[in-house]
C-alpha cells in the first residue's frame, strides 16, 4: 500500500492511494489522525483493509502534498554511504568504519510538488537524492536480522544542502542541512510487506530532464539493515522516524564548475518501486 499525508480543503489529513485517488482514513479509527499515531498503534493493515473497501476518493490533482511523516519526533540523516560517493571526495581516505549521523528539522522539510527555497544567504543550495526508511516499530540495540521488522516502509527524500553553510563550523553540518524548507519528501510511504526494504533499488536524480545522480543500494557502504541497528545502540528508536539514507555521487557541488540549484530548477528523484518526488525551486523572499 502507498500511505500519503496530505491537505484538502484547509484539513490535514492521511489516507491510501488508490489508483489516481486518495482514500481519507482520517475518519475510520478513534485517535488516529495522522500517518505516524497509524504506525504506532500498528494500525496499517487495519486501514489498508478498510480503504480497499471503500469506491470513493479524492482526486490527487486536488489535494497539497504534505510531508510523508508530518510530525516525526526524529529526522536522522546517512552522509557518505554510497562507495562512488567516498570516492567522488577523491582525499585518498579509507572506507570509513562506522557511518557519518547528522538531524534534521521537520521545517527544513516540505512535500511532493511543494516549492524549495533558495535562501538569500548562500548561492551554493544542491541536491542530494536519497531513499527513506520509515520506522514502524520501536526499539533499542536492533539486531541486523531483526531490522526489518522494525521498517514500515519507505519514501523519498531530496535531502537538500547550503554547501558553504556546511562548512560554518569545523565538526558539524547542521547549519548547512536545515535551512527552512530547503529539502523535501515524500509523496508517499510505500509499505515494506508491498516493497523490501532490504532489496536492490534503483536511485536515480534529475535536474530539468538532465540525469545527475544514478546508483543502486547493491552499492552501499552500510546496508540498511545495519543502519537500523548501529542507530539504535544510541538512540531508541520510534515508530515513525524518518532514517535517510544517504545519496549517490553526481551531487550539484561534485562537478566543476559546480551546478547549484537556482531558482526556476525542477529536482526529481526517482526510486524503483516508490516512485518520483518532484519539486521545483524559488528564491525564498524576505520580509524586514
């Protein structure tokens, strides 16, 4: 099943794609509102039952894609996990031993066909295209054969950067990674019992038709099973958190002269059995 979180007629709400329609689940299950309380009460199989009972649906072309988790409690970020993408940094290091963490925020987030913004701050805004897991189960000290059973399923995320800003400070990156609404997810969470989450996967970037970025997960420094459990020695992970995974080589800043996003550019990120998320780019305007 395709879980979506969405706005319809100034309501936000979440429901299960059906064909070129959204079924509302808002309605069905006392308490559950949103996409993240259906996963922590485990209540997906309940509503996809309910949903392939149900003819009629809301036409995609009219309702305001929100993020695929509207309120995750973490954002937590892959960098460094494709084996082009070390080497595309061409400093002659080894492959690292453990992976590279970083957060974001929901704001620096938005959805499928929603605006990015290129902040007056900086000319360097890029693109990073990456494949997400979505926890559906609670847990601490994972181990790798259990992982999948803590994955609900899985969505796409344009994990947008301000290449200078990464380099503010001298250990972090988080200034760079949160700018407001400089990357997007979505459109939707494809269930792991319709799509593995743990199977070879196609991801590919393109930016206004011209292919940037193109790889797949075969090619991982850190699968996504040992993600799951490497992260939860530290932290206790919870049903709805958002796990980026990391991006392939081909990044905006990788090339020389680098290619920036500006405004008037369409980012789309494909990934083999989600599908595309698709957001175009505007300077973002300040009010004094």
């Amino acid at each position: 099943m395709k879980f979506i979180s969405f706005t319809y007629e100034n309501k936000n709400s979440f429901g299960v794609v059906k064909e070129d329609t959204v079924i509302d689940l808002t309605q069905y299950i006392d308490g559950v509102t949103d996409l993240r309380e259906a996963i922590r009460k485990d209540k997906l199989n309940e509503l996809s039952e309910m949903a392939s009972l149900t003819e009629a649906g809301i036409s995609l072309e009219k309702v305001r894609y929100l993020p695929t988790i509207t309120n995750p409690e973490k954002i937590i970020c892959i960098g460094i996990n494709y084996l082009d993408r070390n080497a595309e940094y061409k400093d002659d290091s080894e492959q690292p031993k453990y992976p590279s963490v970083f957060m974001r925020t929901r704001e620096s987030l938005v959805g499928h066909k929603e605006d990015i913004l290129d902040p007056p701050e900086s000319s360097q805004l890029d693109y990073e295209g990456e494949i997400v897991l979505i926890v559906g189960k609670d847990g601490r000290r994972i181990p790798m054969e259990q992982a999948k059973k803590h994955i609900a399923g899985m969505t796409i995320m344009n994990e947008g950067s301000i290449r200078d800003y990464l380099r503010h400070a001298k250990f972090n990156v988080t200034q760079g990674k949160n700018f407001a609404k400089s990357g997007s997810i979505g459109p939707w969470m494809v269930t792991a019992d319709e799509l593995d989450p743990f199977s070879s996967l196609e991801i590919k970037t393109k930016v206004n038709g011209e292919l940037r970025q193109n790889d797949n997960t075969d090619n991982l420094m850190f699968s996504f099973e040992y993600l799951v459990s490497y992260l939860s020695t530290f932290y206790h992970l919870k049903a709805g958190d958002i796990i980026a995974t990391g991006t392939p080589n081909g990044a905006g800043a990788r090339f020389d002269p680098p290619k920036y996003l500006t405004a008037g550019d369409i980012v789309e990120v494909e990934v083999s059995g989600i599908g595309s998320l698709k957001n175009g780019v505007i300077t973002e305007e300040v009010h004094s």
